[in-house]
C-alpha cells in the first residue's frame, strides 16, 4: 500500500474530485426535482423519479460484491461499471436535446433507472478500492481535500448551471446541457482513475461463492452488535433523507421556482457541503466518525425546523447552508465509518448489506413522500422525517461505540 502511495492518494482524489462534481449536478436535491417538476407538476412523479434513481442502491449492491470479493484486483470492473454509469447520463443529455412530452418522461424514468442500478455497483467496487490503497488514517483528510476540490467547482458550476445554462436556456435545454457538462467531468475523472492508479493484489480474498450462498451467511454479520446498531441507525437516518427531493419544492413558497432560484440554493447546499468537508474529515480523523455522525444529525434537524419556519429568502438559503453540510457530513461518516466495523474478509459483504438496506429506503421512500406530501403537505412530511433523524440520534448515541477505541483495546489487549 505504502510504496505507490502518494500516486494512488492523487489519482483516487483526482476522480473523487471530477466525479463528485459532476454527479452532484444530478444527485444534489435541487436539479433533478425541479426537472421532473418542471415536465409533470407533479410531487407524485418526482418521488417516482428519486425512486427509480435509487433503486440500484437496493438491487445491486450485494450482487456487486458478490462478484469482486473473490478478486485480487477490482479496478478493470470497476472503471467498465463507471463507464456503463456515466453513458446513463449522456443519455439524460441526448433525451432532453432531442424528445420531449410523453417521450421524454418515459426515457428520463428509464434513464434514472439504469443510472442508479449501475451507480449501485460503482458504490461497492470505489469504496473497496479506496480502502485497498488507501490507509485507515489518511481516508478522512482524501474524503475531505476530495470534497472540499470537487464540491467547491460542484457549487460554482451548479450556480452557473442554474442562473446561465439554465434561466438562459443554453443549447435549447439548460436542463440537458448540465447533464452533458456531468458526462464530460465525470468520465475525466474515470480516465485518470484508470491510469493513474497502481492497484496491489488483495492480501487476503474470499472464496468464490454463489450469490444465494452468500446471503445465506448475511444474518450472520448482525451478530456483531457495533455494526448491528450501526445498521439500525443509519436505516433510520436514510428514512430521514427521504424529504431530501421535496426541500426545494417547499422552498418555492417563499421563492420562485426559476433558474436564479435554483442557482442560490444548489450554491448554498453544495457550497455548505464543501466548505464543512475538512471541519468533518479533521474531526473524523481525529475523534472518530460516530461523533461526526452524531453532530451531522443534529445539524441536519435544526435545518428542517428552520426550513420549516422560514418565511424570508436569506433564511430558505441559511436553512440549505445546514442541509448541504449535514449531508456532508452524513455521507463522510457513514461511508467511512462501515469500513472500521469488522474483519476484512467480510469488508465487502458489510458494505453491500449497508448499501443495500440503505438503498432499499432511499428507493421507496421518496415515492412515499410524494404521496405524502399529495395527501398532507409539505409540514407533514418534513416532520415525520424529522423524528427519524431524532431516533437516529439516539440509536447512534446510546447504542453504537466508536470502533477506533475498540480496535485499539484489542491492539492493546
């Protein structure tokens, strides 16, 4: 690991850096639903669409490890399921540039599918790379320099994307030529990935077993009450997200749903979400990530109060401030946290089963929040999501203790 260290460190953030801002012009909750939005006027289609664009997080995931555990080396299969992943947002370009009506929604749902199936794989197989050629204690400060690079040109982009490309209509479609302008960073930074990167055999790999085999052994991995409770928690803090999609759909009460608006407020998420990177990383770094996770959720409820209670432009774009770095710092500590829990021979299986019960919610939640949101309201679905971040707390707090100070009674022991 050590002796193409520094070479793996820069490509692994070169890519982090391009993807993440790329990606984030498709995944950042304001683009996508004003989009839908946009082509339905429908809550209903936009939760449809989240959904969809989930649900690799909840098919894949464990199939996807299935299939690279049992390989010393993952980058070719990887960087051949980023390329799958990105020709999925090409065709969200191509589709807005070139169909419309009844067409267009039918293609963009597709399209949403197959990018989250295939963006399912890529989540397993990059995070077992990082943790391949990566070392335990450099993982927060590249997680932070990675989204602190990429998420600051992510913001600025999307500010651009929403007040020019956007309110402007550039290329006849704001909306498609943002999807074109992510193909074209995303798939930069899959290319340096692939020859920038030194990747080493494995050390030590699992058997090749057969899917239905490997889930038999899946209980199993619960009997390990940190990751147990930490599976339990992050559940609950996924159900909370769920209103994500429907933030900037509330926002519209106070502010018009135009490009200039979309502009501010992915600026203030994304902006939030870059800035706060290296607070997260350092703090993980240094003190663990069950305390980043604890501090991220309750960050993430005093924005939805104010969300809630906002009734001026300056505190609907402080309120996205909070989101966008609670998010950050949710992604940051549940993503590195689950690589501490556990030997490592079982390292991929536990990341499939968090990202599958993670992507299980995250697919059928926002369709449930459409229709609650067309049944109640926006309040209604913003506070119940907030009481599951308030029982994620508590899960976290009471019941989930950092591994760095168990692994190191072991050491000591």
């Amino acid at each position: 690991m050590e002796g193409n260290l520094r070479r793996n460190f820069i490509a692994n953030f070169v890519h982090g850096m391009l993807g993440m801002t790329g990606f984030r012009l498709i995944y950042a909750p304001t683009f996508i639903p004003a989009y839908i939005q946009l082509m339905t006027g429908s809550a209903l289609f936009v939760g449809l669409g989240q959904t969809l664009l989930m649900l690799g997080g909840f098919a894949v995931p464990i199939i996807g490890a299935s299939q690279l555990e049992h390989r010393r080396r993952i980058l070719a299969v990887s960087v051949r399921i980023g390329t799958a992943m990105r020709v999925q947002v090409l065709g969200l370009a191509l589709a807005g540039f070139f169909l419309s009506g009844t067409s267009l929604l039918v293609a963009t749902m597709v399209l949403f599918l197959l990018l989250g199936l295939f963006q399912g794989f890529q989540r397993v197989a990059f995070q077992m790379i990082i943790a391949k050629v990566i070392p335990l204690d450099r993982r927060g400060r590249l997680q932070g320099m990675r989204n602190l690079a990429g998420g600051a040109i992510a913001a600025a982009l999307s500010y651009t994307a929403g007040r020019w490309l956007i309110e402007e209509q550039v290329l006849g479609n704001g909306y498609a030529t943002t999807f074109l302008l992510a193909f074209v960073l995303t798939s930069l930074g899959l290319v340096v990935l692939q020859f920038g990167m030194k990747e080493p055999d494995a050390p030590s790999v699992r058997l090749r077993m057969p899917v239905r085999e490997r889930l038999i052994e899946l209980p199993a991995l619960l009997a390990e009450r940190n990751y147990r409770w930490f599976l339990i928690g992050q559940a609950l803090a996924v159900t909370g997200r769920v209103s994500a999609p429907f933030y900037i759909l509330y926002a519209a009460r106070v502010m018009e749903l135009d490009g200039n608006t979309i502009g501010i407020l992915s600026l203030a998420y994304l902006g939030a979400d870059t800035a706060s990177n290296i607070l997260w990383g350092q703090l993980g770094d240094r003190f663990g990530y069950r305390l980043t996770f604890l501090l991220t959720i309750v960050a993430w409820i005093g924005s939805i109060i104010l969300l809630v209670v906002a009734q001026t432009d300056p505190l609907v774009v402080l309120s996205f401030v909070g989101l966008g770095a609670a998010n950050s710092g949710y992604m940051m500590s549940a993503q590195t946290m689950v690589l501490e829990l556990g030997d490592r021979e079982n390292m991929p299986m536990r990341l499939a089963l968090s990202t599958t019960v993670e992507g299980f919610i995250a697919t059928a939640g926002p369709l449930l929040a459409g229709a609650v949101v067309h049944l109640f309201g926006y309040v209604a679905l913003l506070g119940v999501t907030a009481g599951f971040l308030v029982a994620a707390l508590l899960a976290f707090w009471l019941r989930v203790s950092e591994p760095r100070r168990a692994a190191q009674a072991v050491a000591g022991g």
